[in-house]
C-alpha cells in the first residue's frame, strides 16, 4: 500500500521541490564563489556564505532522502537516480541541477519549447558552462598558493577551464596540486561528454536543416528527424 | 491585415537583401583586414576602411529592423532569428552572413547542388575558415601589442587559430590579453561545433558511400541517408 | 565431424574460461602495477609479481591455442578474433578483457541491465579508464630514469595519461623516450576511439531522453533508439 | 558518340590503371622517403628518388588528362572527381590512392570482406596513417634546418604528427617554419575528419554490436543498422 502510493507522492515531492532545488543550486554557487573569490571580504560576508553552502548541503541530503524513502526501492534507488547520488557527494556537479530544475520549471509553464535537438544543444551547452565555471572556482582555490603554479588569477582558472571543455588543450596555464588535477580529470571527463552532446545535436540539427532545405524544393519530403511531422509534410 | 501581409513581404525583402548583405559581409572582413594588417597606409585609406566597416553596421541594422518591423514577431523575434541577433551584436561572427548569402544565391541560379552531406560539410567547413580568420584578425590586434605576447605576427595568430578550431591547440603561441581570451572562447566554442558538423557529415558521407558501394555488388539495395532513392535503386 | 561439433564446444570452453581470463587479467594488472610501482620492495615480492605476468601471459597463450584448435578456422582465426589476437601480443590492453569478462559473468546472473546506449558508454568508458592506468604504468617505466623527462612521479603519469585519453593535451608533462612516445601513440589511437564511443553514446542517449519526454507531453508517442519498445507507447 | 562511349571505356582505363596508381602511390612514398630521410646517400640514389619522385608525378597526370577526355565531363570533371584533382595538386594526399587502389583490388578478387563499420574504420584509418606519415616527411623536411625548431628528429616529426591527427596536441614540438606549419594545417583539417570518421563508424559499430547482443537475448529481434538483416534475425 505504502509502496503503490509512493510514486504518486514521490511525484508531489519532486514537483514541490523543483524551486527550492534550483535556488539550492543558484545558492550554492554564489556562496562558493564568495568564499573563493572574496578572501578578505569582513569575516560577516564569510559565515554568511558557508552557512549558505552547507545549508544547501542540507537540503539536497534531506530532498534525496525524502525521495528514497518514498521511492520504495531501497538500496536500488542510488543506482537508479545516479545523478542525485553523484550530486550529493560531489557538490562541484551540482550546477548540473540548475539547468535540470528551470527546463521542469519552464515545461509547466508552456512557455515556447526549442526543438528536440535545440534543447539538447541548451542543456548540454549550460551544464558545461556551469560545470566549467564550478571547476574554475574549485581550482583556483586549489592553485593560488601554490609554488609554481601557473593559473595564479581566476581569470586564468576561467581561461584554463574554457580550453580543458573544448579539449583545445593549451598548457600555457595548468593546475599542478594534486586535488586541482583530479579536479581537472572530472571537468575533461564530464566536459568531453557535454560537448560531445553538444556538436552532435549541432551536426544532426544542421543535417535536418539542410534536409527540409530539400524538401521544399524536391518533391520527396522533408526528412525529418526528430519524430514530428512538420506541418505541410 | 499588416501582420498577415507580413511574411509575404518579408520573403520579398530577404531576397532582395541577399545580395546586399552578401557584399557587405565580404566588405567588412575586408576593411577590418585592412585596418589591423595594415596600421601605416595613409590616413585616407584607413578612413576608407572605417567607413566601410561602419556602412555594414548600419546596412546590418536597417535589414534587421525592417524584418523585425515586417516579421510581426515583436520581442520574439530576437530569439527566433537568434542568429541574426548574434551577428548583429558581434560583428566578427557576421562572416557566418556570407556562406549564408552565397548558398541562397546559388540555390536560386539552379547550379549544380552538391549532396546533403556535401552541403553541411560545406556550410560549417566554410563558416569555420571565415571564422578563423576573422577571429585571427581581432586576436592579433588585441595582443601584438601587449607584453610577454607570444602571438607576435599574424601569421602566428592564423597559426594559432588553425590549432584552436580544429581542438588540437599546441600551446605554443597562445593569447594573453584578457580581450584576445575572451574573442579565443568564442572561437573554441563556434569551431568546435562547426568542426564537428564537419566531421559528423563527413562520417555519415563515408558510410553512406560505402554502403551505396554495398548494394551495386549485392543484391540487398542500396542504403540512401539522404532521402533520396538513387537512379537504379 | 571434429569442425562441426567445434562451436558447441568452443562456447563451452569459452564459458568455462570467463572467470580464469577475468582473474587474469585483474592479476596482470596489479603485479605490473607492483613491479613498476614498488621498486624497492623486498626481493621475495618483486618475484612474485613477475612469476604472475609470466602466469597471466601462459593462462592467455593456452586459451588462444585452445580457441584457435576448438573453432577450426585455422588462419583465419587470428584476424576473425583480432581482438584476443592483439591482447595477447601487447599485454598492456589485457585489461580490455577485464571488461569483456565482467560484462559476461553479469549477463549470465541476469542482473538488473542497462540501456543499450548505457552499456555501451559503461563498457568504452571503464576500457578507457583500465587503458589509461595501464598505459600510466608503462609510460612511468620509461620516463621516470629518462633525462629530461617531464613525467617524473606515477601521479604525473595518471594527470599525462587522463590529458591525452581525452584529447585535451596540455603538453605540461609529455613522454620524451621512444618507447614512452609508442605507448602514448598506442594510447592516443585507442583512447580517441574508446572516448568517440562515449560521447557518442551520451549524445545519442541524451537525445533519446529528450525525445521521449516529448513523448510524454505530445499526442506524437515516444521516440524509442534502442530497438525497445516502452510499456506505455 | 564519342561521349556515349566514354563511360565504358573509362571504367576499362580505371580497372586498367588500379594496379599503376597503387604501384605508383607507393613508389612515390618511398622516393619521397628516401629523398628526406637519407640525405647523404650516394648521389645516384638521390637522383633515382627523384626521378620516381618526377615519374609517378607524370604517371597521375596522365591518369587526371585520359580520365578527363575519355568522361566527356569537360570543365565539370574537376569538381566531380575533386579528390583526383586535389591529389594532383598536392602529390603529399597521394597515399590516400594507396588505400583507394587496394581496396578496389581486393573486391575484384572476391576477398573476405569487412562489415560496412569495419570498411570504413579501415579506410579512413589507413588513410590516416599514411597521411601523417606523409605530413611528418614534409615537415621534417622543412623544419630540420630551421633556426629554433624543436623538431629535430625524424622521430619528433612523427611524433607530432601522431598527436596532431589524434588532436591532442601536446605542443612540445612544433612547427616553427611558416611551410612546416601550411603542411601541419592540412594534416590537422583532414586528420581531424578522417578520425572523425574513424570514431563515429566505430561508435556505430559498437552499438550495433550490443543491439545485436540484445536481440539474442530478448525477443525483440536484433537492431541492424548497415542494412542488411542478419541471417537469424
């Protein structure tokens, strides 16, 4: 009985928190970047941002257990929902659920949708700038005091991460402390697959383009990929 | 009655715009070329060329207001033509006008049309060389100057942009200056979708190729991905 | 009659062998790893591990023999299985059987599976990651006594290798003795392949996600890539 | 007339001249070679380098000029047969014939075939190859009298040339000769494309492999995507 009701309610439970996850996230980042990129500000400012970290800390623990509980599957749900699971462990990637949490917010309010691959190219491309920014941040911590580092501004760090994303690659400026590098291991892992997302939604939806192009001149029909029919097909 | 007459005579000026915008493309890179290679022609030559490059904003803006005004999209059309927004606001992205202009020219002159894939790899490889080359411009004006500059003539700035667009970025000449930085993103993050369009098609080209070679040896058809049913299919 | 019967009997052996070629390979990996690690460690240790390559290398040989005998292919064996071929001639990508093995053992027990495109990105991921490690160990063997080297400790192996598997390529540290350039070149080819697989994979899943979420809000039915069709559709 | 026949008696001068153009595809190569790497071999092999060098030059214009007056495609077969163009312009995409001319031969001889995956891997994987062994002759040949160079080595050459067309990168040596560096653009835009290639197909071919798995295990019947059903499906 308790089991059968779960998904309603775990469904209720999901939709009530998407905008104290999204403010969460957009919370998050904001203290994390106050404490790293403000060093001196008044010891207030400084509390006040880690009170903020690790209060969202909180409630991402407290969402994800709710969710477990109601989910009904026990030890299964980490591997089921391994998104939530990474997130709560690794806060870096917690970005991630910004752009997760205003694309539900943005679906319930029937504002104008992109396309299939449009919104691909949207999600894909946001989480690698988040994602690059969080890592930029994380990095920088790690880097300033280091001897002989050579990202020694945050506009390094930006610089460094915008060229690990696009696996351009540089090496002018690279993290040389230990926890910068695993830092860079997991923006070049996550980053390779965004991007990756990103040029393949690109090519696929200039192919489509390209081929409707056709269709409006030939008499075979457009083709169209992504599972509508277009209007005058 | 004016907004359903609207997309009538909004065609009609696109079509009479092509041209227009065409050479006003080619007539910016042109004198932005001539005002960063060249900073000691006379002073008549580099007026000219200031004048060149602001007549295309202003061509550029009056054919963006007019299709605004024609469109009667209102505050959508921003983002439903969001890449003439993007062109309009950074001008050395509007070199993407030219391949534009070109390809609806040629469509209209029925000329030998190359295949789908053909097309995209076209588009994008183009789109990719003008972008190159107009983000060469902007970075070697930003850095030629500054100290400890490792993108000292232009040739090094093509030389650095070829190794940028392509992802495989040597490290061996690199920007500096935070502006040259910031116009490097842009060019990492166009090419790198543009490039693999590029790729994308090419592979799907190949296999497409090889598998039309399939079906003249073997009796199971020929596999067409471009919508097409070849001739003695 | 001995060649007709070999299948049944090849796929029995190579059931039976599934558990040896996977404990192989995990023995492999780690007495490399002691002996290339731990060069000061008594000399009783250091023997056994190299008694376990050479172990790993015959328990590999006598399965290729025994396979080659059981599918009566005769010559045309080695290029048929080019994969167990190539393992058994560079050890070091020995540890692609590792996840060859485990993916087998886990389709016999009828364990909860993953989607097509997750399988697919958990298999050339976790090959990439086991390639990488492995090819950290033997680069770190060539570089570490090398003059000039860049890569001094086996952390600056992990940081080389995790750079070159993703194409990013700092070129902060680099192998600079042949032997370590053949192992790089070894991992570059394999690796750019491995992580195509990925990325690849997340696209195609990323997008078949958003499909189906049309699926869900749209009269349109859900658009299915992995060959399943949903409960619901 | 004339033009009516063109067509068969092309494909008999094409058939005729496979085994010609592989042989001189090749000769070329190894005179190319010679003539870079043994710089102080005894004049008479130097001047036999060149002549194959000039001869096989000679033997693809002949080709390029027959090709084109048997077609009957006049001012059009340049851009029909754009590689065979392109190839008489740069004689250093000449090993790309090599792989054209093989595999043509191995059809006709009715030899095991590849899948359509395999085939093109194989294509654009040995095109690869030999393209950047050609590129590394070149920019060796450049480079090694330069002022500054850090490609010193035949070996460093094809080193870079290794990390160029997997674009990674490194950036530890580099062309500095403003020819060595034209070459080096050419290698990278085409290498990116051919390794594109390479991946995509083996993406593709690995999720067919696990779709095929699926089909039999579950009753859904296999996903074949090269087009032609397997024998059980």
């Amino acid at each position: 009985m308790h089991v059968r009701n779960g998904p309603e309610r775990l469904l209720r439970w999901e939709r009530r928190m998407e905008l104290p996850l999204f403010v969460g996230s957009a919370v998050f980042l904001g203290c994390y970047a106050v404490l790293v990129l403000a060093p001196h500000t008044s010891q207030g400012w400084r509390d006040l941002a880690l009170a903020g970290v690790l209060l969202t800390w909180v409630v991402f623990l407290v969402d994800y257990l709710v969710r477990l509980a109601l989910s009904g599957l026990g030890r299964h749900f980490p591997r089921k929902h391994w998104l939530d699971t990474v997130v709560l462990a690794l806060p870096l990637l917690r970005p991630l659920r910004i752009v997760n949490a205003y694309s539900a917010v943005r679906r319930r309010h029937h504002g104008p949708r992109l396309s299939l691959y449009g919104r691909v190219m949207a999600y894909a491309g946001l989480s690698a700038v988040l994602l690059g920014f969080a890592t930029a941040l994380a990095v920088y911590q790690q880097e300033r005091g280091a001897p002989g580092a050579t990202i020694r501004t945050f506009g390094d760090s930006v610089w460094w991460a915008a060229s690990a994303i696009t696996t351009v690659g540089y090496g002018d400026v690279t993290p040389v402390t230990p926890w910068g590098r695993v830092f860079a291991v997991v923006l070049m892992a996550c980053g390779v697959a965004l991007l990756g997302a990103v040029t393949g939604s690109f090519s696929s939806w200039l192919i489509q383009l390209f081929g409707r192009e056709d269709g409006a001149v030939e008499p075979g029909g457009p083709i169209d990929r992504d599972g509508r029919r277009p209007p005058g097909g």
